[in-house]
C-alpha cells in the first residue's frame, strides 16, 4: 500500500472508532472495495464487487454500511436526479458533472466555485456545512 492509500485508510480507521462503528471484516471489505474507485459506484455494484471477496455478505449489508459510512462522514452520497444513489469515497473539495443519458459521474475542481456565496436567504434559515456543484449535460461519449 502507497503513502497516500494508508493515509487515507488511517483516517478510516480514526473516523469508524470515533462514530463509534467497529472495524468488521464487511466494513473493511466495503471500504476496500471503494478504495481508489472514481466511478461514484451504486450499492449493488459495491456489493458485487465485496461478494467476490466475501460470498455470503447480503446487499443489505453492504447497503447498511454504505449509509452508515455517509453518516460518519467516510464517504459522500451523490445526488442521482431520480436514479439510483452513488457514493463518491472523494472527500476533498471537487464537484461532479454527471451525464443525463448514461447516468456517468465525473469529478472535476474548479477554484472559482469555492467562492461561491452562499444567498442570505439561504444562511438565515440553514447552517451550510458544505457545498458541491453538480453539472448536468451530456458527456462525450453520449454526444
């Protein structure tokens, strides 16, 4: 494992014990099976992909997981405008384009979006804790 893969797996370690979720073999085979994915996976291509790893883990599970994972801040669920939900392990501050046809997500940064500001109208009524923008089109492939 690289510098930044066990950096990245000691931060999932810390933020498991701090939410206070034990370190199961599921869990880390969930978390593995993210590990460098850019492809903003859905739950059942997560669990197909830990089923090879573990045979008799249910899609519940790895489901369950998924979700608790977002609570404890270990991954971002991805807006799916009426699909299925994706998950994106990408913690750092980056946006997303994603395709209307195929449904392909696409992280991109772009420093003017961290200047955003955020409408009055928007910060009287709610605490923002963080922003995304998300980008709809058609991507290349599609085109």
């Amino acid at each position: 494992m690289d510098k930044q893969g066990k950096e990245a797996e000691d931060i999932f370690v810390q933020r498991c014990r701090s939410s206070g979720l034990r370190l199961t073999p599921q869990r880390l085979a969930v978390y593995e099976s993210l590990s460098g994915d850019k492809s903003h996976p859905s739950a059942e291509k997560v669990f197909r992909k830990v089923r090879k790893m573990i045979p008799n883990i249910s899609f519940d599970t790895v489901n369950r997981t998924l979700l608790s994972f977002v609570s404890c801040g270990i991954l971002k669920a991805v807006e799916s405008y009426g699909r299925v939900k994706r998950f994106d392990p990408g913690l750092g501050e980056h946006h997303h384009f994603q395709c209307l046809k195929c449904g392909k997500i696409i992280d991109f940064e772009y420093p003017d979006f961290a200047s955003f500001r955020v409408p009055e109208t928007i910060r009287r009524k709610f605490v923002v804790m963080g922003r995304r923008i998300v980008l709809t089109g058609i991507c290349d492939s599609c085109r």
